[in-house]
C-alpha cells in the first residue's frame, strides 16, 4: 500500500507518496475540482491511502 501526503492550502496542494520507506514528490496540484480529478485519476490508485 502506497501512502499519499498532501499539504494543502487554499490554492494548491504539494502532494508525496510513501513506499517501502521511500518519498516520492509526486507535484503540485492546483486546488480546483477539475485539477484534483485530473491528478487523481493520473497518479492514485485503488490500492493508495490518501492522508
């Protein structure tokens, strides 16, 4: 299971995942509806825990 992290405020958020003890920064996503819904269909998966 891959663990995300989001820092959010209120124009965007820097989101990690944590995997077997690695952090990965996966960017910087816009927070708009649309954005959050494009970045999570390109980067999550079923299997992710969003934090």
């Amino acid at each position: 299971m891959r663990i995300i992290g989001m820092d959010i405020n209120r124009v965007a958020a820097e989101v990690v995942s944590l995997l077997d003890g690695e952090i990965v920064k996966l960017g910087r996503v816009q927070m708009l509806r649309n954005k959050l819904e494009e970045f999570a269909r390109r980067e999550l998966t079923h299997d992710d825990h969003v934090v």
